[in-house]
C-alpha cells in the first residue's frame, strides 16, 4: 500500500459522477471496512491537487463538457499518470474510461487528447447512443460469471492493445462493432457500465481490493454483507433476460459454485 492506511480516491466527483459512479469508492472502503482494514476515502474535487498517495483511484462518467474540463485538469495535474505508472490501482467508468484512453471525441471536437494511460480511442458514434442495460460475461481471470450494468455513450471505444473487462450479452459495451466491454490490465478496471459498477457487482470490488498490493484482506462473512446486493443484482439480470434469453441458463451461470459471487 501507498501508506499504512488503504486510501480510495475519488477523481473530480463535481464533474465525473453521473448515476451514482462515486458510489464505486465507497463500496471499496465499506468492503474494506468489513473486513478489518483501516480504510479511507479521499474526496477531491477538480480544483484541488490530486492527492498521490492513494491506493486506488476511482473515475465516473460525465457529459461531454465536464469530461473535457476533467482531462484538461488531469493533463496539467499530472499525479494520475504517475500513480498509474507506480502500478496503482484505478477504476474508470464511461467518461473516466475515455479520459484515460488515447484520445476520445465530443460532440464539438474530433479528437481530444486523452491521458495515454491505456491503448484505447473513442470515435464519435454515427449510430444512435448506446442506452440501456449492460450485461457481460466477465473476463475469465477475475472468477465471476456475470457484470452486470447501465450504459449510455455515445463515444465508441476501440482497443488497440490488451484485453477488454468482459464480453457483452446484452447491450452494447465498447462499440457497436464487437462485443467487447471495458479494459482490463494488471492495474486498470474499466468499462461502460454504470449501476453504479460495483453495487451491482460487488464480487469485482474484491477482485480490485485484492489487487491492491499488500491489502491483507479477512475473507467477508455473508452476514455481514447482507442479501441487499445480491437481490440487487439478481434483480438487474433478470431484467435484461425479460427482454430476450433464458433465465434459467443465466442464473445457472450466477450462481455456479466457482463464479465467487457474492
Ligand atoms: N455516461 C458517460 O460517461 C458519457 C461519456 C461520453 N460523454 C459519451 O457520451 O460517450
């Protein structure tokens, strides 16, 4: 860890925080919390210096006009490109997962400059906004079967290099063109699924806070984590598969004894 206390770094929630995204930062520290270790989230806001000394950095998405102003801000901060060549942790959502690629588009401008931090472009879509409800399944290495979330881009992601969080289902995910969802690299988790990401999927919280170098982590009773989420997320699934699909081939696959689920 950065220092002897696991730190959660929220990004510019004034700009980067629709549909609860901030929330992903404080399912990290109540599911560290949970589990004996002394936690804190850190708040800071896009006129302040990002703090370096978190352990993971968590980003939202954002509407065109913030998320430009968010780069900007990021670009001449500079702190989030060291922390994640310190190999850091970072969680980015929509907007945030834009922002750390090469370069993404507004509905003004082609081609702005993103962090670099990953090989990623976002082009702007010609098809209609992808909206609606995201389900994929999740990268094998992370053991959970199912991610599932709410999506709505209009920016179209392509990977250039690396592997993505998750296939899509349903919904769309990165583009139109594949059916891939997210990025995922030894120290980056991101995708186009709000929910918020990790209340739908709290199992992917702990695969992020196992990542967290030299987070010892208490295995989480179940009651102590309460039916909430599960039912939570049992219930978002079964939505999408009201639409089309079989549920029961779907819940199998929720609840099969190796998806670590929770
Ligand atoms: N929900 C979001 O974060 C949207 C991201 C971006 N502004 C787009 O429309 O593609």
């Amino acid at each position: 860890m950065a220092t002897s206390k696991f730190k959660v770094v929220l990004v510019y929630p004034d700009l980067l925080g629709t549909y609860g995204d901030s929330g992903n930062a404080e399912i990290l520290v109540r599911r560290a919390t949970l589990r004996g270790v002394d936690a804190e989230l850190r708040v800071v806001h896009s006129q302040e210096r990002l703090d370096d000394s978190g352990d993971v950095y968590v980003l939202g998405g954002g509407e065109d006009g913030p998320q430009q102003a968010a780069v900007d801000a990021l670009r001449r901060d500079g702190v989030l490109k060291e922390v994640h060549q310190q190999g850091r942790q970072i969680l980015a959502i929509c907007a945030g997962f834009q922002i750390i690629g090469e370069s993404f588009a507004t509905s003004d401008v082609d081609n702005v400059p993103g962090l670099g931090l990953i090989p990623v472009v976002t082009r702007r879509g010609r098809q209609r906004r992808c909206v609606g409800e995201l389900l994929c399944e999740a990268s094998s290495e992370l053991g959970i079967a199912l991610l599932s979330g709410y999506e709505n881009h209009g920016g179209q992601t392509e990977i250039l290099d690396g592997n993505p969080l998750g296939r899509v289902i349903r919904g769309v995910g990165n583009r139109y063109e594949d059916t891939q969802d997210g990025y995922l690299s030894d120290n980056v988790i991101a995708s186009y699924a709000h929910g918020p990401l990790l209340a739908r999927n709290p199992a992917l919280a702990d695969r992020l806070l196992e990542r967290v170098h030299g987070l010892e982590l208490e295995s989480l009773r179940r009651r102590d984590i309460g039916i909430e989420a599960e039912n939570l997320r049992r219930e978002r699934i079964k939505e999408v598969q009201g639409n089309k699909g079989s549920v029961r081939t779907l819940m199998r696959r929720l609840t099969q004894p190796n998806s670590r689920t929770v």
